[in-house]
C-alpha cells in the first residue's frame, strides 16, 4: 500500500499533468513527463537498482531519493485512536546520507540518461502499537501505520559524479586519505571509508597511491564521462 509519503513526493516533483503508475515494458513507473520517467524512492536504492540500469539503456529518468533531515514520532493507541506520545527524533540527517544510498547504486550511477532529485525533508511518522511480522517482541515494538510529508527543506539535483564533492561541508588537501576525509567530516573512520568507496567507484575520485597503510585519493581533476545511453 502507497505511503503518504510516496504520493505526496510524486505529486510535488512529477507535476500535475504527468500521466502515474505507467506501464513501461516490464515495469511500472511512478509517473512518465514529456519523455522522462520519474521514480520516487523512500526505501534504499539498492531496490531499484536493477530497474533503473534497464530503464536508462532506453529513456531520461528522474529518481526522487529523499533525505530526512527531521522526523516528528507521533503514537496513537489505535489507528485515528488517542495520541500517546508526539516528539521530534533526535537524529538529524544531513546530504551526507546520500552516500549511505550510494553505495548501493555504484553500478547505475552516473549515466548520461540519469538525474537524482535528492530533496531534503522533515517528515511525520504515524506509529500503532505492534511487532509487525517479527515473532518475537520487544519493548519498542511498533508498526508504523503512515509517513507523511511536512515540509521540503531544498532540493539538489545531481547528475555527474563531480557534484556529489559538493555534498562535503569542507576542502580536503588534494592528496588525502580516508583518515583526513573522517577529520574533516568529524565521523568516524567506516564512514568516511564509505564516502571514499562511493567517490571512487562514481569516478569523482581516484587512487593515486598509499601514506603508510594508508591509501591515497584524489579528485579526478577531468571528469571521466557518465556511462553511455
């Protein structure tokens, strides 16, 4: 079942007139503009992987991955039942979690018939009480009955591996290591390891040798060209 969340991204970034759930072949798309095919993804990209390495081979695509920068809990006893709880979450999210994604989506991205919408969000979360289809229960247990949408903080295109170095809120030494990419981002070393991983396989990075143990990266300073259509 379509999550509020979903048709509320899809109505926003398609547009009123886009022609929704289209057959396309194998598939069905979200929503088709003009000759572009637009889908919209909460989940991890690591789903659609397969489908959009199919679907650039033929058309433009448009792939509507938001980032929660804040979520608001609100807990009912019962669906439209009284409220137990509503509060923010602590966790903030940041352009940084695009990586988590990307790690996953190395093999489609970037490709010259490719575009990621990344919007920036706040977002409601409606949870009831339950464990879902997990057998065993556990304190915290909930299901979430609805997400909604509260309010789109900004929007970034990103179509080259190049602008993804955007995405870092700081100027790295042109030879560095994952060690100084931890530093400037103030996270730890497996992360930034993983923006390093994301970098090179997108091709916005390159191995230019090793400090110690230490492998060394760089920034491609001529942008190799995204995979052909």
């Amino acid at each position: 079942m379509e999550k509020s969340l979903h048709r509320q991204l899809k109505n926003l970034y398609a547009g009123a007139d886009a022609a929704t759930e289209v057959r396309f072949g194998r598939y069905r798309i979200d929503a088709v503009v003009g000759e572009e095919l637009v889908e919209v993804q909460c989940a991890s990209l690591s789903a659609i992987g397969p489908k959009i390495a199919a679907l650039v081979q033929q058309r433009p695509v448009r792939v509507v991955k938001p980032l929660i920068q804040r979520k608001r809990i609100i807990k009912r006893d019962s669906s439209g039942g009284k409220i137990l709880s509503n509060r923010l979450s602590p966790k903030k999210g940041t352009w940084l979690d695009l990586f988590d994604e990307l790690v996953y989506f190395t093999k489609v991205f970037p490709h010259a018939n490719l575009t990621l919408e990344v919007p920036l969000i706040h977002i409601e979360e409606h949870r009831l009480p339950g464990h879902g289809r997990r057998r065993r229960k556990r304190q915290n247990d909930h299901t979430v009955e609805d997400t909604h949408l509260v309010e789109v903080i900004e929007t970034r295109r990103i179509k080259t591996a190049d602008q993804l170095w955007k995405l870092l809120p700081g100027k790295l030494p042109k030879e560095f290591d994952t060690g100084d990419l931890a530093r400037m981002l103030s996270c730890q070393r497996w992360i930034a390891q993983r923006i390093a991983y994301c970098l090179r396989e997108t091709g916005a990075a390159e191995i230019i040798g090793k400090r110690g143990n230490a492998v060394l990266y760089a920034k491609v300073k001529k942008q190799k060209k995204s995979k052909a259509a």
